[in-house]
C-alpha cells in the first residue's frame, strides 16, 4: 500500500515540475539524477537498507523522470553559450537516455535488441555526472 502512494506522489510531483520555473527544473532534475545515481551505491557499500532498484511499482516513474531530465540536460546543453559545457552536456543527456530508455524498451518487448549486461554502477556514475553538469550549467548560466 505505501508502495502505491510513494508511486503516486512521485508522479504528481513530476507533474509539478512542469509548472516551475525553468531553472527550478533544471534544479529538481539535477537533484533527483544525483539521487538516482548515490542511492544505489549506497546500498552497495550497505550505507542504506532500501534498494530503489528492487521497487517494481516506482521503476517505470523512475525511468520517465531519468529520461525526462536527460532530456532537460539536452535542452539546457542546447542554450548553453560555452562550447566545452555545451557539447558535454548534450552528450551526457544522449547517453542518459540511451542507458535508461533502451533497456526500460527492451522489457516492454518494444526493441528487439539489449545492450549487453553492464555493472549498475556505470548507471550510477553517469546519472551522478549528469546531475553535475545539469547543476553547472545551470549556475553558470544564471537563467
């Protein structure tokens, strides 16, 4: 039962997202890749006891709200005036979303291909990284 209401806060918190203000987004969206990417391995190193991995009613919210914020990565890399942080953060959200959505596509039976299977903590490192830059482009652009 607490499953379906941690579900269901978590998408209508998503839905608040919509109606921030743009660097408030970006905010959120860099906080919650940066939880996605520490919670895992703080389970790993047995820092926590909650493995969100394991969460089959919050895994598909998890995966919209992963893909979403590589796409406002992409977006923010997109405005972005220095060309070093520009190309970065592009490629991060690319990467984001192809690490997230391809296998999420793949459960579905929507894809017919799987990457091969790859060490959680690649995930980790790459959400944690794309929360970085999401965060930096954000302070630096000052928008």
């Amino acid at each position: 039962m607490w499953l379906n209401i941690i579900s269901m806060a978590a998408f209508m918190l998503l839905l608040l997202t919509f109606f921030l203000a743009q660097r408030l987004q970006y905010i959120f969206h860099a906080v919650f890749l940066l939880a996605m990417g520490l919670a895992p391995l703080l389970y790993y190193l047995g820092f926590v006891s909650l493995n969100i991995r394991d969460l089959i009613a919050l895994k598909y919210i998890i995966t919209l709200v992963i893909v979403m914020s590589g796409r406002e990565l992409i977006r923010h890399g997109m405005k972005e005036r220095q060309k070093g942080l520009k190309q970065i953060s592009i490629v991060m959200g690319i990467a984001i979303i192809v690490a997230t959505a391809i296998p999420a596509l793949a459960t579905f039976g929507s894809i017919t291909f799987r990457f091969p299977e790859y060490p959680f903590v690649i995930d980790s490192i790459l959400y944690i990284a794309g929360a970085a830059m999401l965060a930096i482009g954000t302070l630096v652009a000052g928008e």
